[in-house]
C-alpha cells in the first residue's frame, strides 16, 4: 500500500494505465477503464488503496484524479473515436457539486473532439451514502449529454438491487473475485442469476471484470456477459493495445464455448425424451390397475424408486390433487397434507403448463434449489389426461450420475 502522503509530495510521477474491455459480439476492443498508477523507485504502483481510503480529504483524492484523468483524456484526443473511456468515480464525491466541474471538465475535452456519448461514468453503489435521489437526477442529467453510467462491484460487495433498479444504470459491472475457485458456490451462482435477471429487464448490459482465467470467461459468457475485462484478457499498461488483440484466440474459447453448451443442450433433451417414455410407459400400465391418484402416486414412486425423492400431481391452476409421496431414508411416505396446496406462485409454473398442454410432451426444469430439503435439484413435469399433470422431483445425487444433468 501506497503512502498518501507519497502520493501528494510526488504528484508529478502519478500516471494513467489502461485496461481493455473486449466485446463478445465483435471479439475486439471496445474501450479502456483509466486506472491511476505512480512510479514509487523501480516499481509501478497502483493507486486504488490511495482512491478507497475514507481517511484521506477529498479535496487530495479529486487533485489527484484530476491528474491521472486529464493526462489519459490527453491520449484519447487522438485514439479511435469510437473507444469508450470508462472512468471510475466515487459518487460521494461527485455529489459534492452535483457533478458540475466533472462535467465541465468532459465538455472542454468534447471541444478538443471527444464526443460525450463516449464516456462511460463508473461508481460503486455500495458506497455511497447521500440522497439516491439526488443522485438519480444528477446522472439522469448526464444521460441528456449522452454519458453513460456503469454502477461497478456488484458480487463483490453487498448491493441493493433496490437502488441499482432506481438508478437504472446503463451497464451492470461484476465482479467476478469471489469466483476463484471452478466449482463455485450455488448461492453465488443464484446471487448473478438474480442480477443478470435485473439487467434485462432495466435494459443494461453485463460486464464482468476480474477475469482471471479461462473458466471464468467460459462463466461470463454463459451468465449474459456482453463485456470482459480481466488480466486474463489483458493486464493493464501504458498505452493503447491493437483492438483485435485477442481476437482470434477469444472466438476460438467461444466456439469452444458453444460446443460445449451445445453438448450439454443435446444431453438434456436426450436424457428428457428417454425419460418422458419411462414415465408414459409406466403411467399406462400403473393406471389400469389403480382407483384413484393418490394409489397412482404410490405406486409410481415405487418404479422410481432409483431416481425420485417426491412425486406429486396438480390441475393446471396449480392445486395439488393428490398428497406428496416423499423419500425419506429410502422409505416411501405419503403425506396427505399437501392435498389443496398451490404452487401457481412459482416462477414459470403457468408457462410450463401450457408449454405441456400444447407439446403433449414431458421435460426437465433446470437446476434450482428445493424450498424443503435445501438440495439442488430437477423436476421433471408430464401432462396426464384432462388438466392433470405429474411432477417427480429428482435429488443431485442422481443427476451428478447422469452425464450432462449437472
């Protein structure tokens, strides 16, 4: 960590780096985030502890950006001019004057060429601790000049989804740190399922940073990803790269990417089909022999006995018409009480019974986590006759032994 007070005496030796941000449409540069660097003996150092530490005066930290962003602006006079320039900001800070001498600070480098629909304004939510509303109406103002806002750090820190969505940013920036390891946890998995979900339907896009390695590309991209930004793409330096830098190399990992997905699509839909025919299969004989539902169910979970811990049925509302047949230590149990239950709340439950009213088919959900149990699982739904249909819950352990399921 930098000494503040090195920083300040030696204002003269604080410079701009830049790090590259490629697109996963066009596989190129489309932009560069400023970031501070300063020369202490033979080292580059970074500047961000200098930036995040709440000990130090604004008026010191706004001196020193101000440096770091006019000389980087500088640069940009005379870079392509379609490159975006991401440019971190505290809001706090910003707010101090509502954003007025940034803003006039932008404005003297539009009349040097540098169109305003180029600027990328990037904040942690988290952190700021004014009025949000103020804050909406200040970045709504800058939208008028065609800037954009990128609020950054989401998975890193704790966001509120709440104030994101008010602020209606125009990108959503991920942090992708906490995914250091190839297997991670499904809360988090669910946490970035639950901001990518935010993201459509605010109108953002996705970029993730702090990608480190290839499986984490792999997981930006397959999670809504439109940008990257990592050191596994390019570390940051001194000057402006080639923009097809890594070009070739990034539609190769994607097309790596996609035949993978492709593959796993395939063995869903194979695994569905094969066992859409068991559970016909079975329900046509068991039925011949069975006076109600509930006796059909029983007997059902008997022939399922390998793959299944829940079996129920519902109308197309949603109501349950028979109880639950449950797994427990390899001992079927009935439970009555389910009978009258509904489950028309759950996300896609009506779009799923009209998806099987029209195919006439059976199919896997995907993986979620059950609200009983905790465990990460599949249902797999068949339509029956009449507004009927059968729901068989599978547990992990038998989709991890299913290639593909998983």
């Amino acid at each position: 960590m930098v000494d503040p007070l090195d920083i300040l005496t030696n204002i003269e030796d604080v410079f701009p780096h830049y790090q590259a941000i490629f697109s996963a449409e066009e596989q190129k540069v489309i932009g560069y985030e400023i970031l501070g660097r300063m020369k202490l003996e033979s080292e580059t150092v970074s500047l961000g502890s200098f930036f995040m530490d709440s000990s130090i005066p604004d008026e010191y930290k706004l001196e020193v950006d101000h440096k770091v962003l006019t000389q980087a602006l500088d640069l940009f006079t005379t870079a392509d001019d379609d490159l975006l320039i991401f440019i971190n900001h505290d809001a706090n800070i910003l707010m101090l004057d509502h954003g007025e001498s940034f803003l006039e600070l932008l404005k003297e480098y539009e009349a040097r060429g540098i169109q305003l629909n180029r600027f990328v304004i990037e904040f942690a939510e988290h952190t700021f601790s004014g009025d949000i509303e103020q804050l909406y109406h200040t970045l709504t103002y800058f939208r008028t000049y065609g800037i954009k806002i990128a609020v950054s750090n989401i998975g890193k820190e704790s966001s509120n989804l709440d104030r994101i969505a008010l602020l209606s940013p125009d990108l959503l920036k991920i942090d992708l740190q906490a995914l250091k390891a190839s297997a991670p946890s499904p809360s988090y998995e669910y946490v970035l399922y639950s901001i990518s979900l935010l993201a459509r339907k605010i109108g953002a896009a996705l970029i993730y940073e702090d990608i480190e390695a290839n499986f984490q590309l792999q997981y930006a991209w397959r999670n809504g990803g439109r940008y990257f930004q990592g050191f596994y793409l390019h570390e940051p330096a001194g000057e402006l790269i080639d923009r097809s830098h890594r070009k070739d190399q990034l539609r190769e990992e994607f097309q790596q990417f996609i035949a993978h997905e492709k593959k796993k699509l395939q063995a869903v839909y194979e695994h569905s089909e094969t066992f859409y025919k068991r559970i016909h299969q079975a329900v046509t004989t068991l039925k011949k022999s069975c006076s109600t539902n509930d006796e059909l169910i029983q007997k059902l979970a008997l022939e399922l006995t390998d793959c299944s811990f829940r079996i129920y049925m519902c109308n197309e509302e949603g109501f349950q018409i028979t109880g639950n047949v449950f797994k427990k230590e390899e001992e079927w149990l009935f439970q009555p009480e389910y009978i009258e239950k509904n489950w028309s709340w759950r996300p896609y439950f009506l779009a799923n019974i009209l998806q099987m009213r029209i195919s006439g088919k059976g199919f896997f959900s995907d993986i979620y986590s059950d609200l009983e149990t905790g465990e990460r699982i599949r249902t797999f739904s068949y339509p029956l006759e009449g507004d009927m249909y059968l729901f068989i819950d599978l547990p992990y352990a038998y989709l991890y032994e299913q290639d593909g399921l998983i």
